[in-house]
C-alpha cells in the first residue's frame, strides 16, 4: 500500500539508504552578533544542490520494471540535475521538461547527466500537465520535485546530518522554501525544532499559507526574482501539513538582501550560493530570522548559478551598488 504521507521514521530510513550515494556536506561555524551559528552548505552536494537525496531516495524505491520504463521529472534546474545524476547511476532514462529561460547552467549540467530535455513557457504552460502527459505515453515514473513522499524523506536527510554534526538537534534551524520539500523533510528529521522558512518577496506562499492556516498560491502579480529555484506557484498539502504541524513559520528576503548574503557568503565561507540558495542566509543577514544561538543552523541550498549574472551580482556588492 502506497504511504499517504512522509514521517520521521521514513526520514531516517532514507538518510540510510542514500548515504552511500550523496555527500555528507560540511556544516560550518560563523561568527554573527556574538554567536557562532552553523552554515549546512548543501551547494557542495554532488549536482549543486540537496535536490539529489529526494531524486536519489526515489529512484531507489522503483522497481525493477519501473526503472526499465524511465523517469519523468519537471525543474528549473537543480531537481532536474538530481533525478539526471541519480538516474544515470542507475542506468535509468530520465526526461526534464525545463523551463526554456532556466539558467544554462542547470540545463547543460542535466543533459551532461544524461537527461533529455524537453522546454517549455513557464509563463503560458504547466510544467505539471507536460510532465504528467509525458509519463502517461511513456509509461514513466513521474518524480515531482517536492510533491512526493520519498522525495520529502529523502530531502529530510539534511535534518538526520545537521543533529549529527552538532551532536544534538538544533533549536532552529532556518532553511530555503519553495515547493517546501525540504524544510518540510527536516521538520520531519528535526522534531522540536523551531523551522523558520525563506522565500523571495512576492513568491512567499508557504508564509502566507501557514500565518493563514491553509494553502494560498503566489499572485500572477508576483514580481521578478532571481530565485529560479523557488519559483513554486502552489505549495504541496504534504509539505505544508508536515511544516504546519511542526509548527513552522516564515519570512520573506528581498532580492537586495539575497544579492548581499550571496556575497557575503562568497566572501566569508568561500562558497557560491545561487539566488535561491541565499535566501535563508539573506534572513539572517537582514535580521529577519528572529532569536538565533549557539544551536541555530542556516542551510545554503544550492550553488547552480549563472556564472555571468553571480559575476554582476558580486561586482554590484562589491561597489555597493
């Protein structure tokens, strides 16, 4: 019988059956006010982003006659990446339907994997409709990036390895949301533990939606953003059951506030954070993250960003433009 929903116990099996297969990335100490905090730097993944531990987890699950059948998946990018490389290692095929304006980036890193790609409008068409119509003929597995629960207990990983680093679970940990699979998979992980979910301003609709008790899409006068990765429209009842019950709450960055913490991350860390992977560490900077200790963690999700726009991104901060 199929599971209805994710739980911790499947967070912790999954954490075990991919560890072999992804990177136990670093969780780095930061000075800030004070207080040294802990950086989880998830762009040192394998494919640049902790998009391959729900990809991975997934693909494990299938049967022998559904990897033979292939996979579909649908992302601006980093899942995409996820489902290709996990997919490749298991000689299974695998079918992106990618937004035409991804960065190129994330579009020549998936069809390096392997993955065939198949473009379209996000502006005029459903991702979800094309890769549902694509499975259907096929016969392919359909692996959602958030909407599912292997995929939710495979990202919740990321929980069972911050706990372990520290030695102990976190009192808060703060953590990039856009479809929600991930902080809702380290809710799962982290029981206890305050969550605080990061999104772009206009595209907070797991903020709204948990402040208001039930699920609210983004406006279609949602502003720009560079956060490709977190241009969710409407969250998941999975991810936000899991986030509502664990009592989780959110904030929203402005795009100045993510170009600042992408800098400072390059300057302070060493690391290359994309748009969206910033956001939870733009929180912080801004001072938007409410209370933080000793025990607080802040997880950079992702580090697949176009090298010309991180180049204006940097330049502009460094300038202070």
């Amino acid at each position: 019988m199929a599971r209805v929903k994710p739980s911790t116990d499947g967070v912790l099996a999954a954490a075990a059956r991919i560890a072999g297969d992804v990177v136990r990335t670093p969780l780095l100490p930061v000075e800030r006010g004070g207080i040294r905090l802990w950086v989880k730097a998830e762009c040192l993944q394998h494919g640049g982003s902790f998009k391959l531990r729900g990809a991975t987890n997934r693909l494990l699950r299938l049967s022998d006659a559904e990897r033979a059948r292939g996979v579909v998946a649908f992302s601006s990018g980093n899942h995409a990446q996820g489902v290709a490389i996990a997919a490749r290692r298991l000689g299974i095929a695998a079918t992106i339907v990618m937004p035409s304006d991804a960065p190129a980036v994330k579009r020549e890193a998936t069809e390096a994997a392997g993955a065939k790609i198949v473009p379209f409008d996000r502006a005029t068409e459903s991702r979800e409709e094309i890769g549902a119509r694509l499975a259907e003929e096929s016969g392919a597995t359909l692996v959602p990036s958030f909407d599912d629960v292997d995929v939710i207990e495979g990202q919740g990983s990321v929980g069972v390895e911050i706990a372990e680093q520290m030695g102990r679970s976190p009192d808060k940990v703060i953590v990039p949301c856009g479809g929600g699979g991930l902080s809702s998979g380290i809710a799962l992980a982290l029981s206890g533990t305050q969550i605080l979910v990061v999104e772009p301003q206009g595209w907070d609709d797991m903020t709204r939606s948990l402040a208001g008790g039930k699920i609210v899409p983004v406006g279609e006068d949602a502003p720009p953003t560079r956060c490709d990765a977190l241009q969710t429209k409407l969250v998941s009842p999975l991810t936000f059951a899991a986030l509502r019950e664990a009592g989780a709450r959110g904030v929203a960055v402005s795009e100045d506030e993510i170009a600042f913490a992408m800098a400072w991350a390059a300057r302070n860390l060493r690391l290359v954070a994309e748009p969206g992977g910033a956001v939870a560490l733009a929180a912080l900077l801004a001072g938007k993250a409410g209370p933080v200790s000793g025990r607080t963690a802040v997880v950079i999700s992702g580090g697949n960003v176009d090298p010309l726009v991180y180049a204006d991104i940097l330049r502009a901060q460094a300038l202070g433009l």
